[in-house]
C-alpha cells in the first residue's frame, strides 16, 4: 500500500510530540513528577510511560508505523482517562494545553492506524 | 458428531464478548479506586471492546467476525500460520507440492556437495503407477559413456552452432521475477558449470550478462527488450542483442506450462526506471503481455515469424510451448516442412512447470502433463520425418537425475530446470514468489531480503548441483546399458498398467 503524505505527517507529528513528552519524563520534568504524584504512580508510572511514549515514537517513524499507530492510542486513552478522573483539563495553569497535545496525538495516531490498518496482521484483514 | 467434550462454540463466544465487557467495567473500577496502575488493562480491554463492537455490528465482509465476535480471530490467526506448520511439523517427507522435502533435501545435498547417500530402502510408496526406469543386467562400464553433446544448429549447418556438454541447463526466469542478486548467482554459477543459462523474458539481460555465461535469450510474448512501441518485433534490436558473443540461441516462447494461453500484467507502479529501460516499455502506463505474438495468428504466420526470427538473429532459434492439442502441433509441423523453416529446438514444458506468478486456475487445470506431452511431440515429429533435424528440450519438474533419464527415454535430448536450481540456492519453498518477499531473496527486489543471498558461494552451489547431477546421471545411465543418452528409448522406461497409452504410443 502506498503511504501518503498526509499519512507520513501524522506519524511525524504524532511520534515528534510522543517523543518529546518522553524525554521530559526520562529527565524527570517537574510536572510530569507532579501528575505522576497526582496518580500515586510516582515514579514507576512515570518509567513505565515514558518507556511506551519513546516505542511509540519510534515505532512511528519507522516501517511498523501502523503499531506505534495502536500503541500510541492505547496510551492516549489512558491519559484520557486520567484527566476526566483525576488530573482535569488544566494541569499546572496550563490552559488545558496538555490536553491539547492529548488530542493532537490521538487524532493523527487514529489517522494513521486507518490508514495504515492493513498492515497489521490478522486484524486489518477484518476492516 | 456429538461428544460431551465438544465445545459448545457459540455459547463459549457468548461468554467471551461479555465477559470482555465486565473486564473493562472490573479495570476500570479497580484504576479508579485501587491503582492507577489497573488502567493499562482498562486501556487494553477499551480497545478490545471497540473492536469486537465493531466485528459484531458494524461489518458484514466476515461471517465468523460477525457471528463470534473475537474468538473468531483466532481462526484467522491458525488459519495464516497453517502452511509453516504443515511444511515444519506436521506434513511428512514425502507428501508436499509441488516438491517434497525429501526432494528439495536431495537438492541441498548435491548443492552443498554432500554425500547424498541414503540407508534401509526408498521412503516412496514405489508407486506402481509412476514410471521407473528399466536396468540392463549388462551396465555399461564407466568408460565406454559418450561424452554428452548436443549440437544446437547443426541441422541447419550454422556457423553458430551450439554444443550442450551437460543434460542440464537453467530454464527460464527472468529478472523481475527474479533479484538482481538470484541471477548473478545462477549465471556466474552456469558460468562455473559450463552450461547455458535462459534469460526468461524480462527483456534486456542486463545482470544475465554481466557473469559471461553462455544465454538462450527468451523472446517472450510481448518482445521485451527487443520490440517496439506498438509490441511487435524491432528486428534491429534484435539483431543487435542476437550480435552479443553471450547469446547462444533465441528461444521465442509460445506458451508456458504454467499458464498456458495467458498473457501477463506488468502494473506501472512496479515499473522502476531500469525495469522500464531492459523492458523497453515507457515507465508510465501498465503494460500488457499478450496470450500470444502479435505476428502469430496462425500455423502459417507462426512459422514465417520463425524465419524471420532465425533470419534477423542468425543463431539457433527454437521454440518453447506447453502443449495443448496435439492436432495444433502435427499441423503446424506440417506448415514448418512446407516453409522449409524447422526450429532448431523445440522446449516441452509440462502443465506441472513452475512460474512467478499465474492465476492458479491456469496452475492447476491447464496443459499437458510433460511425460504425457513430450512422447507424443516426438512421435508426431518422427510421424512427419523431422525429429532427427530438431533438439527436443524438456522441462517440468525435472530436478533429479533420475526425472532427466525418464524425459530424456521419453524423448527429450537435454532437460531444463528452473525451481531446481533456485532450490540449490537455497530455497524453501515458501512459496511467495509473487509477492517480493522471499524470505532467502530469491524472489524479490528488497535490498536487505537479498543481502543474504552472497553471489561467490551461492553460484558454487549452483555449479555443485550441476556436477552432482551430473556424476548420477552417467552412473542411471550406465545402468541401463545405454552408452548415451541419446540412444534412451521408451524400451529404458517402465510404465505400469495405468500409464501403457504413453509406452504404447511410441
């Protein structure tokens, strides 16, 4: 299947932000150690999320861009699900601006998992 | 059947998709109120839920999907890694298509050059139905063998007159069906073996000629390499390639065993620019291969297309079909004596010969079997008085020493191989020739799928299998008594009740 451009710029994107948002939690950023505290996951969580957040990103930049797609959803949703439980939509007067990001990553990883959908085994055949 | 151990699949399902659900609800509750670390399963099974949501109601392509929910993946999932299984596990030596792994074994060991000796008897059923071959009680003794020649050509008296030394040679695969790295391999080992190597018909035999092996350049349907705008012959490019002290003979293809009647769709989004350049095609609009020449519509036009062919070319010029209707062939040998224009070799190849790509209807219902087909080409050549001036070349699964002496008894002066020698350089058959992924890189385009294949060992492998070959074939051929395979006959042949027609023929 050919790859379009408007593919290749979500994943782009998607894995650029993944990356980054890493990065900060590797370092150790104080307020991912904040939110981290807020979901009691301090500082395990915040490994274990960077950790999916880096194989993500990568995953998106390279030819298996169609499972950094799923994985980045997967960890969106669980940041979905953080904020409407926990964390709210502003974080640390950010002016929801996190959640901004949240969204900027699920829509273009949701663009590139449609369009990619065939290339993943066995389930892409079904759509 | 009914048995208290069945599984009740409908209901298990039932359970499946929703005990999913309470999953989720169970996730999710325990995140919210026990750990946060509990959302990754919520996440898990969020996804899983939306999924089946979507199998169950929102699609009708799958049945299954829509009937059992995910449980029906796992179907689909036994179903994809069925032939890894089959071909590792659970088939036995001698019972896979189209070559059993004791056959393939057989291939790797001579490749290799490995003793290929086996203990205790034959692993076959010793099939009454197969043909064997009949012994002499008086063999000949090693020395008294004739050197194999084969002279392509001299019928006719040509200057260009070719020799085969060796009762094998490498059938036709072009490059497009085949890596830049899989040819090389095969030429500079035909190189290595002495023995001509087919170019196939993907035009300009660019890589082919790079190693300096003797070529039978294929003049395929739609002439790539050598046609025009509009697909019909350019005699001068023809002339030009035919100059080359590479090419040896033209073999211009009628048919393929493997889909006989069929011409060929080249996308253009699989035409590379030097696809397009060795094809002669332009790189921007699909290109069709026609069922048939242009120039051959019937008996007639077919042979003075021959002429022309051996005219423009100046080599030995055959042609290669599988056969079809045997009424066709006796005609169109009779025009071939009215033109006074014979092939200097005609190639057999049977409805059982391999292909990169085929629909698999015409794989499996079409053409003549080779050890129905080739007795009955040799009869009606020998019937119209021509068999002495024409080479017969056969090809079809003829892997093994022993499948080249039964063609050759039935017929056929030399045998081709393509799978053969694509298997001595390493192939599993894993049969996905047309889909660029070969995993050993035989068949495929992919750079780093064809990394492994290293040109210097692999070619030895293919210069060892020809020696082996070789070396068993004179050892068979001793054992008959016969002094050459040219004077094997159908009297060298066993055939059982089943198969008397073929033996009663000749």
């Amino acid at each position: 299947m050919k790859t379009t451009l408007p593919t290749r710029l979500a994943q782009v994107v998607a894995a650029s932000i993944l990356i980054f948002a890493s990065v900060m939690k590797f370092k150790g950023d104080p307020g991912a150690i904040e939110i981290f505290t807020k979901l009691e996951m301090e500082p395990g969580g915040r490994y274990i999320a960077a950790i999916f957040e880096m194989l993500a990103g990568l995953l998106l930049l390279s030819s298996f861009a169609a499972f950094g797609s799923v994985l980045a959803i997967g960890m969106m949703a669980g940041a979905l699900i953080a904020h409407a439980t926990r964390l709210g939509l502003e974080v640390n007067n950010d002016g929801g601006a996190l959640v901004g990001q949240l969204a900027i990553v699920l829509l273009s990883s949701l663009f590139v998992a449609i369009s990619r959908r065939k290339e993943i085994p066995i389930i892409g055949s079904s759509f | 059947m009914n048995s208290s151990l069945a599984l009740d699949l409908e209901k298990t399902s039932r359970t499946a998709n929703g005990g999913i659900v309470v999953l989720l609800g169970l996730f999710a509750l325990a995140g919210n109120f026990i750990s946060f670390y509990f959302h990754f399963g919520t996440v898990a099974f969020l996804l899983l839920v939306l999924l089946n949501t979507y199998w169950r109601h929102f699609q009708s392509s799958h049945t299954l999907l829509a009937n059992f929910g995910f449980l029906a993946q796992f179907r689909y999932l036994a179903e994809s890694v069925g032939p890894e299984f089959r071909q590792y596990l659970f088939s036995s030596d001698t019972e896979e298509r189209p070559f059993n792994r004791n056959e393939r074994a057989e291939v790797y060991r001579k490749s290799k050059g490995i003793d290929s000796s086996s203990a205790f008897g034959t692993l076959l059923s010793y099939d009454p139905e197969e043909a064997k071959i009949r012994h002499s009680f008086y063999p000949t003794d090693k020395q008294r063998l004739e050197k194999f020649d084969v002279a392509v050509g001299a019928a006719r008296g040509l200057e260009t007159t070719y020799h085969i030394n060796r009762p094998i040679m490498i059938s036709a695969m072009s490059y497009g069906a085949l890596g830049e790295n899989t040819v090389r391999s095969l030429a500079r080992g035909a190189k290595l073996a002495g023995i001509p190597m087919n170019t196939g018909e993907g035009g300009y035999p660019k890589y082919h000629l790079m190693e300096n092996c003797d070529l039978i350049f294929q003049l395929g349907t739609a002439k790539f390499g050598v046609r025009n705008e509009e697909g019909y012959l350019d005699d001068q490019k023809l002339a030009d390639l035919a100059a080359k002290d590479q090419i040896k003979m033209i073999e211009i293809k009628l048919s393929q065993g493997a889909k006989p009647g069929k011409g060929g769709l080249l996308p253009k989004e699989k035409i590379t620019k030097e696809i397009a350049e060795l094809r002669g095609v332009p790189q921007d609009k699909d290109v069709l291969s026609p069922a048939h020449h242009l120039e051959c519509v019937d008996a007639k036009t077919t042979v003075e297309f021959l002429a022309r062919v051996q005219k423009v070319g100046g080599l030995p010029t055959g042609m290669k079909f599988c056969l079809g209707r045997d009424d066709e062939f006796r005609e169109l040998v009779q025009e071939m004596k009215r033109q006074k224009t014979l092939p200097d070799f005609i190639t057999v190849d049977g409805g059982e010969g391999g292909t990169g790509a085929a629909p698999k209807s015409f794989m499996d219902d079409l053409g003549m079997p080779l050890f129905e087909a080739l007795p009955l080409v040799h009869q009606i050549l020998s019937e119209e008085g021509v068999r002495a001036q024409i080479v017969l070349f056969a090809s079809g699964k003829l892997i093994s020493p022993g499948k080249q002496i039964k063609a050759m008894s039935l017929g056929a002066d030399v045998a081709y191989s393509a799978r053969g020698f694509l298997l001595s350089l390493g192939c599993i058959q894993a049969l996905q020739c047309n889909k660029n992924s070969c995993p050993v890189g035989i068949t495929t385009h992919e750079p780093h799928l064809q990394k492994g294949l290293n040109i210097e060992d692999k070619s030895k492998r293919v210069a060892n299998y020809v020696d082996a070959l070789h070396h068993e074939f004179d050892e068979l051929l001793a054992a008959t008594g016969a002094a050459s395979a040219s004077s094997l006959t159908t009297k060298n042949i066993y055939f059982s009740n089943a198969n008397q027609s073929v033996a009663a023929n000749n």
